[in-house]
C-alpha cells in the first residue's frame, strides 16, 4: 500500500474527538509512516498546553502556529498527519494540505460529544452548551471538511482498527481518480 502512495502524505481532518490521533497511529502503521500529530508539536515547541495557548495568545495566534507547523510537515514525505479540527478554516492551510491525501473523518456530533464530554482539553468547549457548540463549529466547518480527498464517514461502535481499514480500502480509489486527471 505504501508504495502505491508512494510517499505522499495523509493528512487527517475533521473535528475534535473524531479519532484523528488514534486512527492516524494505526494507519501510519500499516502503511510504514511516521506519525505526527500537530497540536503536539504545538504544545512542544511552544512548551504549552494548547489550553494555555488559547488562554494566555489567544485562538488566532493558535492557528497561526498550527499554520507554520503544517507549513513545515509538508516538506516531508511518508507521514500520517493528525491535524487539529480548526485547521481547514485558514485558506493557506488547504495549500499545504494538498501536497497530500486529505483524509475526512466525519463523526456525528452526537457521537463526538459523547467522546467529549469528560475532556476538559478543548478550549472551544468550556461553553455554558458544549453540544449547540460542537454542532454549530461542525455546521460552519462541514463545507471546509468536504474539499477532502477522502469522506470516511464513522458510525457509533466502530473501532479505530475498522475505521483505519476503511480507509486502507478506500485510499486506492482516490489514487486512481487524481492519476488519471494527471493531479
């Protein structure tokens, strides 16, 4: 499968607590990938927590921080990349990402708020309605999410290993499709 990626990173999209970490683990193992998550390295270089980030720099300085990490990562080949939900809302972001695979996971808000609920890591949802939140940043993100190359869309009980396949199955289509139009 690697070789018929043949190197071009896969960059995984989508909303907090869609599993971009996890799958992206998995996935950049069966396809002998480094794995990077940006918000880690984020908070690494920045040595803070993304919360503090937004707390004591506010969210704008947050993105752009995201924006020089992604900046750099696309200068690498081989790499499963697990971004942070925000990051498709910046117009320079979809430039870098499209270096890659772009890769959709699309979680239903009742399901991510179920995985959400007892995290208290998310800046955007020390809201007094953190469901009307979530739903509201999906509605305004959705038409942004579904410029990906790839829409996996993931239903309550999978497993990260089946929503890793799926996408290991699906990769291929897409591949064929941007072969073909000479992208």
């Amino acid at each position: 499968m690697s070789s018929l990626l043949q190197g071009v990173n896969l960059y995984l999209i989508g909303m907090m607590g869609a599993g971009k970490t996890t799958v992206g683990q998995l996935l950049a193992k069966q396809l002998g990938y480094g794995f990077i998550d940006t918000d880690s390295v984020i908070a690494q270089s920045a040595k803070k927590s993304i919360n503090q980030i937004f707390a004591e720099e506010g969210e704008a300085a947050f993105r752009q921080l995201e924006s020089d990490v992604l900046g750099q990562v696309c200068a690498y080949t081989k790499l499963t990349v697990a971004t942070g939900g925000g990051i498709v809302l910046k117009r320079e972001n979809w430039g870098y990402l499209h270096h890659g695979l772009i890769v959709w996971l699309d979680v239903p808000v009742e399901l991510l708020y179920t995985r959400l609920a007892e995290d208290t890591t998310r800046p955007l949802l020390q809201d007094a309605d953190p469901q009307g939140k979530l739903r509201s940043l999906l509605e305004q993100r959705t038409p942004l999410y579904a410029q990906a190359d790839l829409r996996i869309s993931v239903i309550e009980g999978e497993t990260p290993e089946q929503i890793a396949d799926k996408i290991m199955a699906a990769i291929p289509s897409v591949l064929k499709k941007s072969t073909v139009n000479g992208h």
